[in-house]
C-alpha cells in the first residue's frame, strides 16, 4: 500500500463508517457498558487468498485507536477455513461498532485477490501479464485494484487521467482510427503531457491502419479469437505493446497467453466475484 493509496483508504474509511454508524450504534450503547472490554478473532470460513488485513486494521483503529490488534496471517496468504486471520482486543462497544466495516472490506478485497489469483494460475508460468480494469465499484477502485495486485495481478490505467485509451466509440466519433490518433497526439503536445497511448482495433484493417501510423505504445485486440490473437501478433512483430481482451474467461485465457501477447485485461476480476467468507467471534474467557 503506497501513502497515496493509505490516504484516499483512510477518507474512504470515514465515509464508510459514518455511513453505517450515523449519529451512533445504539443497540451496542444499549446493551453493552461503557467501560466493557472484549476480544474478537477475525476467521477464515472459506478457503482463498486473504486480502485486507490492513485495511481492516485501519477500519478498527479508526473507531478506536486504543484497540489492541495482532495480526495471525498478512495479506496475499492462503486460507483454509478455521484459520485465524487476526485477534482484535479493547472495548467492546468499539468491536461492535466496526465489525461490519472491518468484515466489508476484507471480505469483498479477499474475493477479488482470490478470484485473480485463480484466473493468474492459468498463466503464471507464461510472460503475460494478467490486468484489471476501470470495472470497479464507485470510490472503491484504489482497494480493489490493491486487491488484484494482492491476488498477482497486475493494475492496468487508474482513470481516465493517466493513460490515453482510445477506445471504440472514441474511433467512430472521431472519424476513424487515424483521426483518433492524431488528434490525440496533437492533444498531448498543445497540453505538455506525456501519457502513453493505447488504441483498440477491431479487425485486421485498423490494425494495418494503426500500424501505418505508428503514433501509438500500446494495441488492444478486442474480441480477437486466439488464432486471429497470434496472427495479430506475429504482425506486430514486438513494434508495439499488445493487449487482449473481450470474451477471455478463466477457462480460455491461457489459449490466449500461449498467442504471445504482452497483456490480457480481464473485467471480472473486480466485478464478477463473491466474497470470501469471513466471520468475527467473540473469544469467550
């Protein structure tokens, strides 16, 4: 976790918490002391990869800084059920209240590193490298991405702001695949920045076009099928970064590495999975 990413977790952390705490949890101010201590241990009830650890230590020391937390198994560690991720101690009306913040985040991070851990098995022994994409929840993309990187894969552009991708619909309304291009680099130099440039071709003839032009670092095959893929990218010859993507599953995706492809951007790591089970019980004297 970079400190750009500690921060932007940290105010995503209090936004979470006001949302579910409001103006107070007032079953536990009912039914539990003022000055009540508890211990709770953080478990495993699926098998996977744990990711969140540290998010969800940042979720109890937010409610309460003065909670005691040992962590048992880092982030990017496999679990069986029954193991013990971490032991929390302190007041027990602060456990209450974090608990489900604490368990959102570290359950929803560790189905996303587990799911990419899984489709990254498939080519781990292979030079391509697996990415997300911007399919993410709302103001959760900084951990989800942390997430992928977790479970081994690799982040792909954070936002619109730090990669030109010209995509489909930007090529038609620009007027082909050569206008995006240009107008594109001479966008780049009239504003002074240096972004990479990745564009999306969807046949053969704008990927000659693309390749008469030049101007670009990175091409995206979409909905290439694994031969039209290694036909691609035997054409491209190394001149350029190659991307895969469109209709690549865990199933099919090492069909699509074995083409030779540099990347291969994969949607549903972060918004086709289920979340790992995770429970946080009382640890009774």
């Amino acid at each position: 976790m970079t400190d750009k990413e500690r921060k932007i977790i940290t105010d995503l952390i209090i936004l979470a918490l006001e949302e579910d705490i409001g103006d107070g949890d007032h079953t536990s101010l009912a039914t539990i002391s003022q000055n009540a201590k508890g211990k709770v241990e953080l478990i495993a009830k699926d098998e996977g990869i744990i990711a969140g650890v540290k998010v969800a230590a940042m979720v109890f020391k937010e409610v309460d800084d003065k909670l005691n937390i040992e962590v048992r198994i880092k982030d990017g560690t496999s679990v069986i059920p029954g193991d013990i991720v971490m032991i929390i101690e302190g007041s027990s009306r602060s456990l209450l209240s974090a608990e489900r913040t604490a368990l959102n985040f570290i359950q929803r991070m560790s189905g996303i590193a587990t799911f990419t851990n899984r489709v990254n098995s498939q080519i781990g022994d292979l030079d391509t490298k697996l990415l997300d994409t911007r399919k993410t929840t709302p103001y959760n993309r900084t951990v989800e991405k942390l997430a992928v990187r977790i479970g081994g894969g690799t982040n792909h552009r954070f936002g619109l702001f730090d990669m030109i991708m010209i995509k489909d619909n930007h090529v038609d309304f620009a007027g082909g695949i050569s206008n995006a291009i240009n107008l594109t680099v001479r966008y780049l130099k009239d504003k002074g920045k240096n972004l990479k440039i990745e564009i999306e071709v969807r046949d053969y003839n704008e990927l000659n076009e693309v390749l008469e032009n030049g101007a670009v670092n990175r091409i995206m095959l979409d909905n290439f099928s694994p031969e039209e893929l290694r036909q691609a990218v035997t054409l491209i010859n190394g001149r350029f970064e190659t991307e895969a993507s469109g209709g690549i599953t865990i199933d099919n995706i090492r069909q699509y590495a074995e083409t030779g492809v540099d990347f291969i951007s994969v949607g549903a790591l972060t918004h086709q999975i289920s979340s790992l089970d995770l429970s946080l019980k009382t640890i009774k004297n």
